[in-house]
C-alpha cells in the first residue's frame, strides 16, 4: 500500500452547525468543499478532517489531537463556549474531552511525556 494521505471523518446531522463548531476547534475554517455534504480541513501535508451529513462516508467516531499546550487550548476554547472536561492523566500525556454537538468524543491531548513503545 502506497498511502498518500489519511483522513479523519465524522458523521454529522447539521453540516453547518457542525462546520461553526469544529471551526471554533480548529481555529479556522475548512479548506475544501468538495461537495454539499462534506467539508474538509488540510491540516498537515499528509493528514486531513473531514466532516460529512452523508452516513455513506462518515460515522460516529472519535477525534483525537495533540496540541502543545492543553491549558492555552482549554482557555481558548472555553472563551469560544467549548468547554473541555476536567484533565485526565495519562501514562504519557494529560487528556481533556468533549463532545461534539452529534456526540462525538473529542480529546485533547498535551505532547507525550516520552517515546510510546514500540509495537
């Protein structure tokens, strides 16, 4: 397999609602509207989010992210009315979760405290 990009998708019943939300999030809009039941996000050169009201390409799912620093993130959510669940620590990160307005489970997670092991 000769991956070029992945994606994450999630189910949504209100693309609009849902796109304000997640552009809340992700602190800008999405990037491409390749059709009327989906928008996408290119957030690194071989990784995107997309969100769709077409069950034929997404489902409930989880959205996991890192971020630098969960405490600046907390704050700039909560002024934008997203609030994150109290921290949860982790054997390598510290976590914080929410959910969507679809139910959704988003977390967010600091930087690994060190390398995970290898599989």
């Amino acid at each position: 397999m000769n991956l070029q990009k992945i994606y994450t998708s999630l189910l949504t019943s209100d693309l609009a609602a849902a796109e304000d939300w997640y552009t809340k999030l992700l602190g800008r809009r999405p990037d491409n509207r390749p059709m009327d039941t989906l928008v996408q996000w290119e957030l690194f050169d071989h990784a995107g989010f997309m969100l769709s009201s077409s069950d034929e390409i997404a489902g409930h799912g989880v959205f996991f992210l890192y971020v630098a620093d969960l405490a600046v993130e907390r704050r700039r959510l909560q002024s934008l009315g997203i609030i994150l669940g109290d921290d949860i620590g982790g054997d390598y990160s510290t976590l914080a979760q929410v959910r969507d307005p679809d139910g959704n489970l988003i977390t967010l997670a600091s930087p690994p405290s060190r390398p995970f092991p290898q599989a």
